[in-house]
C-alpha cells in the first residue's frame, strides 16, 4: 500500500516536472564562492540557439540564504550574439518584501527567485549567445548568493522583438 503511494507521488510529481519544461529552451544554474559573490567574478552562461522564428523569454534565477543583507540584488548583464553583438543591461530583483519576508520559493533554507529579464524576443541568428552576469551591489564580496541561473523558455505570445 505505502509502496503504492510513493509511486504514485513520483509518477504524479515526474509529470507536473516534465509538463512545466516542456517549453524550456535552456536551463542551467552555476553556484558562487562559498565565501561570497565578488563583485569582479561574472557567471556565464553558453546557450546554443537554433530557433530564430519563436519568441523567447529570458529569466534569471537567483538562489539565496538567510545570510544575504539586503531586499534586493542588483545584477549587470553583458550578453553577445554570435555575430559580436554585445549588450550590456541592469535588472534588479527583489528578493524580500517591504516588512523583510523572503519572497519566491523556498527549498529548506534557500529560497529561488526567478526574475523576468527579457521577455518576447526573438534571436536574429542561430548560434551560440554568451551571457556573463555580475552582481552590482556596493560589497564588493556578497554574501548569501548561492546560485545564479538563466531559462529560456517559449513564450506563449507570437509577437517577438528583436
């Protein structure tokens, strides 16, 4: 009988996993020092593009502890096509709530924040676009950060900017 319900709760949980990616391009995650996230060290990401008629969304996942000091993150982001395009935006992310209640999912004692980041795009080549991201806070070793990830999903829209 108990045997019986754990399969069940696997096969259940195996389907919402895959039902809720199967629209995901890319996704990976990279973890930060332990010691910190300095403000010289950049995560990057390689993602292989080869649909350039669908449009996309990029979000950027953020893992954090306790530990970490502040509300928000601010993130620098240098992206390049594979035609040496380069892009340099800023996002922020807020991580806790005015009253200090740590916002997003929470895993034990780390909690996931997923951040839109460009929503509706399309990429104008196929190839590979590298993504390095950076923490644009004052410390200049940040604590508390443990992951940082990017999903590119399809969006559920037609309408792409490019």
């Amino acid at each position: 009988m108990m045997k019986n319900k754990i399969l069940y709760i696997a096969g259940v949980s195996a389907l919402i996993l895959f039902g809720c990616v199967k629209n995901t391009a890319y996704n990976s995650y990279k973890g930060t020092d332990v010691n910190g996230w300095n403000q010289d060290t950049s995560v990057i990401f390689d993602v292989d593009i080869t649909d350039t008629v669908s449009a996309y969304n990029i979000i950027l996942n953020v893992r954090h502890t306790t530990e970490y000091p502040y509300q928000n993150l601010w993130m620098f982001v240098r992206s390049c096509s594979p035609d040496g395009i380069v892009r340099d935006d800023t996002t922020a992310c807020f991580l806790a709530d005015n009253t200090g209640k740590w916002l997003g999912q929470s895993y034990f004692s780390v909690y996931e924040m997923p951040v839109m980041f460009m929503d509706k795009i399309r990429f104008p080549k196929e190839g590979v676009y590298h993504f390095e991201i950076y923490q644009g806070m004052r410390d200049s070793m940040l604590k508390g950060i443990r992951d940082i990830g990017i999903t590119i999903e399809k969006s559920d829209s037609k309408d792409g900017k490019e």
